[in-house]
C-alpha cells in the first residue's frame, strides 16, 4: 500500500471533467478530457489495499485492483500495464464503456466515495498505448491445432487472443465488414472511438491470429463445414435478436429497432456511404427504453440535429442512492445520468405505449403512451390516462431475447436452453463436442466486461479439449452472476 493515509487525506472521488455540452454536440468525439497525472495519482492513492479487497469480486475478471492503483499511485506505469493485462485482455474497452461492478463493492463505498478505480483503469492502458508498451506476444512454439472463432465482438475477441497466444492457428469470421462486434457498430464513437479497437487488432494480428470479415457462417459456410474444417469452434454470435413491441401501428413507417439506426451511424462516421440513412435531422424523436442502448440512441439523435428527444421507460424511475434491498457490496440499481441524457432530452418513466400513429401518407407522426400501473406483479397501461406524444422517428430499445437460432439449429442441431440462449455446459461446450458458446449468445445480453471474462474461460476450456490440460485462466464459470439478494 502506497500510502498508508490517501483515503484520509483525499476524501473526495474526482473524475475527469466531460467536454462542454455545445462543443461535444458538435462532433462525435469522445466526452471525457483527459485526467492531469497529479490528480490520477491522489485517486490511485485513495486505495486502501484491503486486506479482503471486495471490488475483485465486483470484477468478473478478478482485475488486481489494489495492485495497479498502487503501481499508478508510484509512478510505474508500464508494471501497472503488465498487471492489468494479467487479467484483462482489453482494459482500453472496459476502462471506458463498463458500468464498473467493481466500484459498487469497493470497501471505500460503505463511507465514502469508491476509489475512481474505472478512470485509473483507462488511464494507465492510454499511456501503455502511447508509450509503447502494448506489444505483440506470439506464441513461442504452434500446437498445430485449428480453433475458428465465429463473431468478432468481445468475447469472441478475448478468446481468440487467448488461444493465439497458446499456439492455435486461430481465424476469427464476422460477418460484418469489420471486427468488432457491438464495440464497432453497436457503441456510438462519444462513448469510444474505433481507433481503440483498431490499435488492439493490429497487436493482435502481429500475435498470429486471422481475421475473415463479411463472412456470414450458416449461409456463406456452412456450420457443419465449419465444424468439420477446424479442430473446434467457439460461437461467439452475441444476443442479436431485438425485443420487439407489437402494437397498433408497429409496421409505420419511421418505427425503427435501434440497432438499425445505431449501426448506420457507426458507418457513416467511418467514412461509409449509407444509402436513406434514418436520420434524427430536423425530427422529433422518441426513443423506447431506458437502457444504454436507448442513451446510445439519445446522443446519437442529439449530434443528428433532432429538434426534440424523448425518452420513454416503462418501468419507475430508480432511486438516486443505493436501496436498503441492494445493500453494499451488491451492484445497486440507481438512477444514471450518462453523458447522453445530460446532452438534453426529456425522460418519462412508467410509460406505456399503447400505439404509434399515422399521418396521411403513412408515416408515424406520435406516440400513445399511458401511465404504468402493476396489476398482479404486471406493467399495464392505465386506463384513462392516455396521451399522444409527437414523433417522427421512433426507436425501439427495449432489449435483445437472444441469438439467432435457425441455422445453428438447423446445421449444428444445437439446443437453446428456456431463456431462448444456446446451451453450454459448465465447460462453455455444447451437445456437440469441440464447439463451445461465449458471451452474450451463452449468457443473453449482458456487459462488456462479462463477454471478455467468459472468452478468457472459454479459451481456457478449448485449450484444455485440445491438448488435454491447460494453464489459461477460468475466470468465470457459465451460470456466474453478479451477486443479488
Ligand atoms: C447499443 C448497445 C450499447 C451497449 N453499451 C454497453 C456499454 O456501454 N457497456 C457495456 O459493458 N456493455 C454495453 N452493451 C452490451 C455489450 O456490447 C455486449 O454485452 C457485448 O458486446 C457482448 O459481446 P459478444 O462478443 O458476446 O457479442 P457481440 O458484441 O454482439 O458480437 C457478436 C458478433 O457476432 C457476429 N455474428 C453473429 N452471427 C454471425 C454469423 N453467423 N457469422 C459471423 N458473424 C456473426 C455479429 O455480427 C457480431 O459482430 C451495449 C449493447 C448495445 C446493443
Ligand atoms: S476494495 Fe476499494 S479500497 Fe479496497 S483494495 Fe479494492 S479498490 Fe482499494
């Protein structure tokens, strides 16, 4: 422990100011400035190196927390490298996009502010980039084994990188014209830049590992094909399908999935040309769900130039402090003001839509929204409480049920467990030896930081399939979960 009194002495928690609104608006740039060395440093040292250090168990990685927040505390960035990446294959995503469980079980929570352990995360991986201290680690010898990767988001990312430097010839297929997965065209670039996913692929393909993008398995190969070319397969194809809202007026025309909306941005910040781009230019705009990929929805539509944004939740407005039901060290459900909503916009909870409705040629023109009420444990529009709110453009960001089932089903008959996610035993393998599922399409839609642990134990089961033992680490088993009363 660095020093012995930091918590003492630095009593407040002090995050990196986010860019003025009217200037960030202006561009698709990250929010956040860049925290001054000194004060990163005091943060750092506000660490109180418990003796039972509750944030790794809020960490599904198991980030050695204390040990980096000392090593940046005394200035030696490039060990605080080393021991991030010990754990992490990409801090650089997490640093900046996890809602960071592992701040909630801070010790320092239960009387004062959490140690800013996310901001000292992002910290120490920028200066590793810019200093030079990411570098390529090839395998030192090939097992001549083959692992094809299917799906390019984090999960498949973490697994692939850990079997590479196993020695397995690892290809990596995406059917999307990049890598990434929803880093690349889910995540809006003020949230994080692509030229974070850009640096890591070129360390990792220095490492040995290939990348096959605009390959869709299950039409452009087979799953069979797949299975039958490769020693094993790992399906990392996320949790893709939307939750839809059939209601009245559901087929009008400017009622749009978010991912839609999300994914042509993404393009068409990346130089692409996109061809009718649902645009919030000039539109009121309302945005079904109150989750990150409806903020997503909310910045994006701001930067657009939306002339107003409202954002609808079904269910009540959480608390602003952690509840007496989600007691230290648990991840509370509290109320969030991302970057997003302090940009402008409205946000109305216990919303109910009832229909969306037309103008004369067609298009949606408003919202019917009533009040929640619960009957019987469930959310229903309240009667008599009814209400059109303008839109011209609607998103729906009400969640994913799970992956796409019809060729794996079909090609691999593979089975999906009652949540609709593809079945795994406790070794990430399915009913079909040698192919493995990870991240989202195993768990359903969950967080960054639980994909790039699950591609890590993954990688972990695959290798021990193939060369009968392993020294890789198994960081979370599948049926893992954050800790709930
Ligand atoms: C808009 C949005 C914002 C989010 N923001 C955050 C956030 O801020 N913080 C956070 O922690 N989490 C966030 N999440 C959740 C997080 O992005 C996911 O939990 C995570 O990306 C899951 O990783 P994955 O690797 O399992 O799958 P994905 O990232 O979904 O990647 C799966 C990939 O597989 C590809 N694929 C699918 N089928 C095939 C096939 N047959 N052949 C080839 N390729 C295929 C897909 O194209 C996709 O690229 C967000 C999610 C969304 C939708
Ligand atoms: S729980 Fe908080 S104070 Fe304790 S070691 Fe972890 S980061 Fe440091």
């Amino acid at each position: 422990m660095a020093d012995p009194k930091g918590f003492l002495k630095t009593q407040e928690r002090e995050l990196p100011k986010r860019r003025p609104v009217s200037v960030r608006l202006m561009d698709w740039k990250e929010v956040y400035e860049q925290q001054q060395s000194g004060e990163l440093k005091r943060q750092a040292g506000r660490c109180m190196d418990c003796g039972v250090p509750f944030c790794h168990q809020g960490c599904p990685l198991g980030n050695l927390i204390p040990e980096w927040n000392d090593l940046t505390w005394r200035d030696e960035g490039r060990q605080a490298s080393e021991r991030l990446h010990a754990t992490n294959n990409f801090p650089e995503f997490t640093g900046r996009l996890c809602p960071a469980p592992c701040e909630s079980s801070c010790v320092l929570g239960i009387n004062q502010p959490p140690v800013t352990i996310k901001q000292v995360e992002v910290s120490i991986i920028d200066a590793a980039f810019q200093n030079g201290w990411v570098t390529p680690h090839p395998p030192e010898r090939l097992t001549g084994k083959t692992v094809a990767v299917v799906g390019s988001g984090p999960a498949g990312l973490a697994a692939a990188q850990q079997l590479t430097r196993a020695g397995h010839t690892v290809a990596v297929y995406e059917r999307e014209d990049r890598i990434g997965g929803l880093l690349r065209y889910g995540i809006p670039d003020f949230k994080m830049e692509k030229k974070q996913i850009e640096q890591r692929l070129a360390q990792m393909t220095a490492e040995g590992t290939r990348f096959r993008a605009g390959v869709e398995i299950g039409r452009d190969i087979a799953w069979d094909d797949l299975r039958a070319r490769y020693d094993a397969v790992v399906v990392a194809t996320g949790a893709t399908v939307p939750r839809d809202l059939p209601v009245p007026g559901r087929d009008l025309s400017g009622v749009h999935f978010a991912m839609d909306y999300l994914v042509q941005q993404n393009k068409a910040g990346a130089g692409d040309r996109v061809d009718d781009q649902i645009s919030a230019e000039g539109k009121h705009v309302v945005v079904l769900g109150g989750g990150d990929t409806g903020a997503d929805c909310i910045g994006t539509a701001h930067r657009q130039g939306a002339l107003s944004v409202i954002n609808l939740a079904i269910g009540q407005q959480p608390p602003t402090e952690r509840p007496e039901s989600q007691p230290w060290p648990m991840a509370p459900t509290v109320f969030e003001v991302a970057s997003a909503h302090e940009e402008g916009g409205e946000r109305v909870f216990l919303a109910s839509t009832v229909e969306f409705l037309r103008n004369e040629v067609g298009e949606v023109r408003a919202v019917r929204v009533a009040e929640t009420e619960y009957l019987d444990g469930r959310r229903v529009p309240k009667s008599g409480t009814e209400r059109e709110v303008p839109a011209d453009l609607v998103l729906l960001a009400l969640g994913f049920t799970g992956p796409e089932r019809d060729e794996l089903e079909a090609q691999l008959r593979l089975p999906f467990d009652a949540k609709g996610n593809l079945e795994r035993d406790a070794k990430y393998q399915t009913t079909e030896p040698g192919v493995f599922v990870t991240g989202d399409a195993g768990r359903g839609q969950s967080l960054i930081v639980w994909a790039i642990a699950e591609g890590r134990a993954t990688a972990s089961a695959v290798d021990a399939y193939l060369e009968g033992t392993t020294v890789l680490p198994f960081p979370v088993k599948p049926t893992d979960r954050p800790i709930s009363v």
